[in-house]
C-alpha cells in the first residue's frame, strides 16, 4: 500500500517515511528482530558513532557563542553553517579556538555551506582557512542542491577537483540536498566522497538500506542525518546506527522545546573511547 502512495506521487516522502517506519518498528518488536535484519543491512559499521550538533548562522557573534556553549554541552562535535563569507569562517574558528574547542590531531568540526558556493570560492575557502584544516573532518553540500542534475553539471569538472583538493587535506565533502534516494548515487560520486541520507527524504527504511547498498558498491560514505524534530524522530534512526560510517546528525531533539517531546531519546550522547563527549550510547531497551 505504501509502495502504491509513493508510485502515485500524491504523498511526500516524509509522510510515507513516517508510516513505514512505524510498521517496520512494530514489525521488529513483535518478531524480536533488530530492523537492520529486516532490511537485510546487517554487517555494517560496528565501533564508536559520533554526534554533531549543528550550529545555525547568527547574526550576533554573543548569539552565535551562546549557540556554540549549548552544543559543545552536548558533544564536542560541531557542525557550522556557513553561507559564502569566508571573515564569518574565520570569526568562528577564531572563536573555536579562543574556547579551547579545537583539539589538536582531532577532526571535530564540520561545514554545511547549504548549497551557497560556487568552485572558486570553495577552493578559496580552503586556502584562507588553511591554518584551521587540519580541525575540518567534512564539508557538506558546497555545490548547488540541483548538482548535478541540471545546467549545474557544466561546472562538474570544478567541484571535481574541489573534491581531490579536500582528499589532499583530508577533508570529505557529503552531499545532502542532492542525495535523496538511492538512484542519485552514482551521479554524486565524482564530486563528494559520500552522502547525507535522511528517512524524511528517502521515504523510509526500505529505501535508505538500499541508498546504503548504493553507496557501499560504489566506495561511498554514509552519513545519517535528520531534519530539526523531537526525540521520537532521532530513536528511528538510531535503529540503523550501522548504516553510517561512525558519524551522525541526531541533533534534532536538541533543538526542539522540551515541551515538544513525546517521549526521551532512546540514546546518551556520552564520551567515547577517544575522551570527547558526543559518541551515542543506547539507553537499552525503552
């Protein structure tokens, strides 16, 4: 029935999502079958996974440290959106480092450009802030969300080579806006070392587990992600914790009121073997 929904078209796939993954939970449940088995992804990634907490652009710089204190309480993992200002990037790192945040030989920060570079200021980007590289793990969704279905596609060859250049500082680049279901996957390949996947986008389980077989053919990463939501809507995607590579945005529960919240997060976000706080560990069962 479900499937039939999503072949009309007359549904959004956060909606089908929504329903599937409350079938396929109780499914596991009354079965005593871990979901991952159900989707027949078992095998995947099996040591520590790690949480972001993503910190929206402010205006306010007082703002923006408020921002940052609440999410470092959290987790010591970071995620910044950044629009096309590299003195704004600077002011960050800068603030970072003034913080104490930045830990030396550690990768704890990540960019979300939100689709608003282009390859000459990517590879800009990367030069003015080469003093603070080696504190960058990822670059999420530098190029346009359109990339590269579109007219976006001529300029393929400069984010290519944006990508080789972030290789060389050990840096990935993930797609997010562009990786919605699994037939995008090959596309993305020559430009971004791995992709974003989110259940409100793909449409559910079934189909995040095959983007994940996608991206394992091709050499890909995985990232699992979730749009701003309560706790109920993280402890979905902790049931395929595997899928990711060891990195996650479950972040959403963290900023949404606490009146907001149906239920508590199935998970802690406690300090992993690496003594930074912010890998994810499960509460047991609820």
């Amino acid at each position: 029935a479900l499937d039939g929904c999503a072949a009309a078209g007359r549904h959004p796939n956060a909606a089908l999502a929504l329903g599937e993954t409350a079938i396929l939970r109780c499914l596991s449940r009354a079965m005593g079958t871990p979901v991952p088995s159900l989707l027949d992804v078992c095998g995947g990634h099996q040591g520590p996974v790690r949480c972001f907490y993503t910190v929206g652009m402010a205006a306010d710089r007082n703002l923006l440290a408020e921002d940052v204190r609440y999410g470092s309480g959290n987790t010591q993992f970071l995620k910044f959106k950044l629009d096309k200002d590299a003195e704004k990037a600077l002011e960050v790192f800068s603030a970072l480092e003034a913080e104490g945040l930045l830990v030396a030989g550690r990768r704890t920060v990540a960019i979300d450009a939100n689709c608003s570079w282009d390859p000459e200021f990517a590879m800009d980007f990367l030069a003015r802030l080469q003093k603070y590289l080696p504190h960058v793990y990822m670059i999420e969704q530098p190029f346009p969300f359109e990339m590269p279905f579109s007219e976006a596609a001529k300029v393929g060859a400069g984010w290519a080579r944006f990508k080789d250049k972030c290789t060389e500082c050990g840096i990935v680049v993930y797609a997010d806006e562009s990786m919605r279901t699994s037939a995008d996957v090959a596309a993305l390949r020559p430009y971004c070392h791995g992709v974003n996947i989110k259940l409100e986008k793909a449409g559910g389980y079934r189909e995040a587990a095959r983007a994940w077989k996608a991206c394992k053919a091709s050499g890909m990463g995985v990232w699992l992600g979730c749009m701003v939501g309560t706790a109920l809507n993280c402890n979905v995607i902790v049931e395929i914790l595997g899928l990711s590579d060891g990195y996650v945005d479950l972040d959403g529960f963290l900023l949404t009121s606490p009146g907001c919240q149906p239920c508590d997060p199935s998970f802690r976000l406690a300090e992993g073997p690496d003594g930074l706080k912010g890998c994810i560990e499960l509460k047991g069962a609820e």
